[in-house]
C-alpha cells in the first residue's frame, strides 16, 4: 500500500479531457506559456502506469503511435484537422477500456481522528515530547508506528495490542536498565511491584499508577479475545499510554 495523491488523478482527468476536445489549430508542442496536446498525451501515457490502470495501458497503443507522431512534427506546429480527428477518435475508444477498468476502483478517504491522521501515518515521533523515540527500544518503535496506522486506518483493536505491547517493552528496557540483572519476572504486574520500591522511582507516583491502571485495565482485558476496541476507546488508551511512555523515558536517557 502506498499513498496516492487526489492532485494525480485530477490532472490525469484533465489530460483526457483536454485531448478529446483537441481540434484543428491546437498547439502540439509546449511552451513556457502552457502545456500542449503532446505534454498532456505523454502525461496520460505515464499516468496509466502511475496510477496502475493496466487494462487501459494495455488499451492505449494508438494513443503511443499517435505521441510518435506529434513528436516529430516541428517545433511551432499546430494540429492539423486529421490529426485532430484522429486524436479524438482514439482518446474516444480508449476511453470505454477506462471507464469499463476504473469502475472497479474504490477510493478510501481517512475520516479525522482526534490525533492528527497524517502524523499517525507518517510522524508518529512528532505525537511524543521531543526526542523521545530516540530512546525507546526497537521493538516499541516499531509498535508504535504500527499502532498509528491502525488507528488511522480505523482498526482499533490492532492498534490497542500494538500499544500495550510498546509500553510493555518500554517498561521491560526500564527495568532491566535499573536493576541491572533480572530480579523478578519480566511480566507487567512484579516489574510495577518491584519499581515501586525503587528510589529512583518512589516520588514519580502518577508513572507507577498509571502503568498499573494500564495493566489492570487494558493490557490484561486484552488478552482475552472477547475484548473488542472502538476508535474513541483506543485514541484514550494511546494518550495514556503515550504519556507512560514520555515518563518512562525520561529514566532512559
């Protein structure tokens, strides 16, 4: 999956329809005033494969033939009324391959959220304090990007176990960065038991809270397959998770 401009479909729209209104007297060639039939041709030409039209790029021989052509012409010519009517007539015919292929197209629009889609998709660094993934081990990374594009992409329930899995790993790095050896089991519930003893630790009490209110309330439901997320539920669980992560870093660096 890649994203798509709407900028390319439009102008490839616009191409089509300025060559099949192309008519005797029309430039061929482009000048810095404008583009001309042959840009716009060429244009449509990569367009197809651009935009993965296959069928109609199968489709678009004459329309190759036609570019051919019109290149070889001189520089300041303008179209001729043959070459007109042959440009329009195979613009016409590739047209039904076109609208017979783009019928099974479907666009997909992202609705917004209450966390900014792009950034979800594309920065998800920016959604934390500064510099913070900088700290933050691969995996949780990694988890986290996933987690943005779920919640972009409205799959709420895969965007919640991405999350409890970063914080999770964040919270495992924290951990064994204070104690330095494994003390207790690498689970959630004894390493928040173990941290609450730590001096380190002792006075950030809303961090040890908040990581046990995320284990108690989210992590361990989660586990369960009964346990279905809405997006409203998940963008609440990444601000607490984001803000657990932000605090958990702060002892990382």
């Amino acid at each position: 999956m890649k994203a798509k401009s709407i900028h390319d479909y439009f102008f490839f729209g616009t191409s089509v329809r300025y060559l099949q209104d192309a008519s005797e007297g029309y430039r061929i060639h482009s000048t810095k005033s404008g583009a001309a039939v042959l840009s716009n041709l060429r244009m449509l030409l990569k367009a197809l494969d651009d935009l993965g039209l296959q069928v109609s790029a199968r489709a678009a021989d004459r329309l190759r033939e036609t570019e051919v052509e019109l290149a070889r012409t001189e520089t300041e010519a303008l179209l001729t009324k043959e070459q007109g009517e042959s440009l329009n007539k195979a613009v016409e015919d590739f047209r039904r391959t076109l609208e017979a292929e783009i019928k099974g197209f479907d666009a997909y629009v992202l609705v917004p959220k209450r966390i900014d889609v792009r950034r979800l998709l594309a920065d998800v660094p920016s959604l934390f304090a500064p510099g913070i993934f900088t700290f933050l081990p691969s995996i949780a990374a990694f988890d986290l990007n996933e987690a943005g594009k779920c919640i972009a992409f409205e799959r709420p329930t895969a965007a919640a176990f991405h999350l409890l899995r970063a914080t999770e790993s964040v919270l495992r790095e924290l951990y064994n960065r204070m104690v330095k050896r494994n003390r207790v089991s690498l689970m959630w519930g004894p390493i928040v038991q173990d941290l609450k003893n730590r001096r380190a630790l002792r006075s950030d009490e809303s961090l040890i809270n908040n990581l046990d209110d995320i284990r108690m309330h989210f992590r361990n439901p989660t586990q369960h397959p009964e346990k279905v997320y809405d997006i409203e539920e998940v963008q609440d669980l990444w601000g607490r998770c984001v803000d657990a992560i932000n605090r958990m870093a702060k002892y990382l660096k």
